[in-house]
C-alpha cells in the first residue's frame, strides 16, 4: 500500500512542479539551517570523556586575602603551587593529577630539521591513567620519576614521527629546552575535545606534544602557559611559596561517599590553613565533576548557543510557509479526494497518502538541507575561531539531519491532511 501511496504522491507533485520546488527549498533551507548550527553545538557541548567524566573532579579552594571579598564569591579555578603540590603529596584521592601548560623548544640535532616550539603539559604520574591517555609504545612514568625529578619524557605520535622517523622512540632521547630528556612513552593520536583539564590555554586548543614530570620541569624551570593570578608581590610567581593561583588540580573519585569525604578532607585542610595565617577568607571548597566544570566555565560560547536558537526560529518560520503551501496544494484537490471517497477510499486511506505525500517532499527536502548544512559548516571551518575544524557532520548528527526533515514535513502535512480529508464527497460530485 506504501508503495502505491508514494506513486500517488509522485504523481501529484510532478504536476505542480513549481509548488513542490517552493516547499523543497522551504524544508531544505530550513533544515540546512538548523543542522549547522547544531552541529556546531553538539561538537562544542558534548563529553569530552564520557567513560568516566562523572569520576573525574577539578578542585577550587580559596588561598586569598581578604580584601575585595564578597560573600558567595566563587574561589580561583586555579591552585597555587603549594597547595597543589601539598595535595598531591597528601595522596586522599585515588588518582590525582597537578599540571599546567607550557611551551618547549626542541632540538631535534638534525641538519634538515631546525629547533622549534610544541605545546607542553608539565604533570604527574596518574594524569595519564586518569584520563584515558593510549599509548601506542611504552608506558607512563612512575611515582618515584615523579618524587626524584627523573630526566624521562612521554610523547605524541606526531612527534615521535617528526624527530624520530616512526613510533620507534623509547629508550631514544629527545632535547628539550636544552636538557637531553629519555623517551618512556609514546601516545597515539590524542585530542579531546573541549581541552577540559586546562582551560585556561584555549577550550578548543591543539594538542600537546611533550609530557614531562611536575618535579622535573620545576627544576628546569620549564616555560608556562596561562593564566596566573597573584595577590601579593613576588619575585617569581611561579615560585613554591608565591601568593598566586595557576595550576591546575583534578582527582579521580568513584562514588558519592568518596566525592564527600574527599569534599570533607578539602575543607578540613582549608582550616589548618585559616590556623596557620595563609587562608584568610571563609572555607569556599568546590568540587566540580568535568561536564559540571565545562558548564561553569562555560565553554560553549554564547554566540554559538543564540544562532542555534535563530536558526531555529528560522525553521519554524520555513515550517509555517509550507503549512500554508501544502493546505494551498491540498484544498485545490478537493475533487479528486471527493471521487476517491465516493468510490469508498476512507477517510484513513486519504489522510495516510496526503501525509506521505508530504513525507516525500520532507526526504527530497532532507537531501538538499544535508547539502546546504555542509556548505554551512565548510563555512564555519573557515572562520578564526579555535573550535572552526571541528565543525563536521558525524553519524548521529546525519541521521539527525534526515530525522528532523522528516519530522518537520510530517508534522507540517498534519493540519494540511486533517483538511483535506474531511471532504465531503457529495458536494463535490453535486459541484461537477
């Protein structure tokens, strides 16, 4: 019957040819439209780890003097050095993490291939366990690397592929900033998407290339990259003891009791800080999990967020249009539809082939608004933003793409089908 229901609509539609190109390019530019930009905000706003996002936290506490406070202020996102390196040795979490950003010179010692700059990230031994991080050769360095400032470095693929010619890197050594570091791990292509756990060296940022442990890179005095925040003068704010905030501190907790007791820990050390003099401000402890952070941080830009609501409003604009087009088409076949009942069509049959009439501009519809979504986001691609390349149309969002032509075809043929099945027969047999 199907079958039979899309040969009636193919027919109908091929003799108002110039009705039927206006309610294609209504659904189509309508749909296109509307999956650009959201596309753009699935890629922006999805879980960057969803396999343990809920596990992983970022911890705020707040270390700053009491000038310029305001209650229900939100502490730094940020810890100072020696809080983090206080937390980290207190070991409360099942994983913990201190790091920061930086920017590395490498000498790769090879006349073809000059010196030149990659994206660091300076860190401990669990940030790679913590976040899923795949090695293709090799492994991560260990606590002791971590406590004795070891010479060791983890690599990207696509580093190890530059300096060395392949993958085949341990063992090998590799000149950072003017210190010969041994290769222990090469990671595979790797880049989640937001850059979550630093957000403070771009959302959307490229992928860092170098990994090398936090002791080590305080004795090296590695370059660092982001913000830092400090309330009191200092020589060096990168220092131990320095009145600033610019590293950053995740944990791995499993369950709500761990999350609390941690909490609890958290608060617990901020009032040994009150005691001593170092905190002066009231206790402010926030344990944010990664979609609660992305949330708070807002990550998504705003701008992003309102062109999906235009585009939106944009649709429904283009899904009244064809409401009123496809009532338009329908009414006008009053006689036709009054012959069918009259010869004991029911008012089922009629209503199920008007809407697949409908479904069947939707689909034509769905295929031009996939063409004109990949123009629009080949059009985003190359925009000056950060997060330009990763506008791409991924399955769900294809499948999506199709669905919402569909639907807004469908649901657009609902009044016109409605109408058009209410014909009375005889009046129209009585009027020809």
């Amino acid at each position: 019957m199907l079958a039979y229901y899309l040969d009636l609509a193919r027919r109908s539609l091929a003799r108002n040819v110039g009705l039927t190109i206006l309610m294609i390019l209504a659904i189509a530019f309508g749909v296109g439209a509307s999956m650009t930009t959201m596309t753009v905000l699935h890629v922006l706003a999805q879980d960057p780890i969803p396999q343990k996002s809920h596990d992983l936290y970022n911890v705020q506490l707040e270390p700053r003097r009491m000038l310029g406070y305001q209650a229900g202020q939100e502490p730094p996102d940020q810890l100072t050095r020696l809080d983090a390196e206080t937390l980290v040795r207190a070991g409360k979490a099942e994983h913990q993490a201190i790091m920061t950003g930086g920017q590395a010179a490498i000498e790769p010692g090879r006349t073809d291939l000059p010196p030149f700059f990659v994206d660091g990230r300076w860190t401990s031994a669990d940030f790679f366990k913590m976040f899923d991080a795949p090695f293709v050769a090799g492994t991560a360095w260990s606590e002791d690397d971590d406590l004795h400032a070891a010479r060791v470095a983890v690599i990207a693929r696509e580093l190890a592929d530059k300096v060395f010619g392949s993958i085949d890197a341990i063992g090998k050594t590799i000149r950072v900033e003017g210190t010969d570091l041994r290769v222990i791990g090469v990671l595979d292509a790797w880049r989640p998407q937001p850059h979550f756990w630093d957000l403070n060296t771009g959302s959307f940022g490229k992928a860092e290339l170098v990994f090398v442990p936090w002791s080590t890179s305080r004795e090296l005095k590695l370059g660092h990259i982001g913000s830092v925040d400090c309330w009191a003068e200092s020589s060096d704010s990168l220092a131990l003891g320095a009145s600033c905030v610019w590293v950053q501190f995740w944990v791995e907790l499993h369950g709500a009791e761990r999350v609390e007791a941690y909490r609890a820990y958290l608060e617990h050390y901020s009032d040994e800080q009150h005691r001593v003099g170092r905190y002066e401000r009231p206790v402010n402890v926030k344990l944010r999990d990664v979609m609660e952070w992305l949330q708070y941080r807002k990550v998504v830009p705003s701008d992003v967020r309102l062109q999906t609501w235009i585009a939106l409003g944009f649709l429904l604009v283009c899904l009244i249009n064809t409401v009123g087009l496809l009532l338009t088409k329908f009414l006008r076949r009053s006689s036709e539809i009054g012959v069918r009942r009259a010869l004991g069509a029911s008012k089922r049959a009629i209503f199920v082939q008007l809407l697949v009439e409908a479904g069947a501009i939707g689909l034509i519809g769905g295929v031009l608004g996939l063409g004109l979504a990949w123009l629009g986001l080949f059009a985003v691609r190359h925009q000056p933003t950060s997060y330009a390349e990763l506008a791409q149309l991924d399955l769900p969002m294809l499948a999506a793409t199709f669905g919402l032509a569909m639907l807004t075809s469908l649901f657009a043929g609902l009044l016109p089908a409605w109408r058009g099945c209410q014909v009375t027969p005889a009046i129209q047999l009585k009027s020809h």
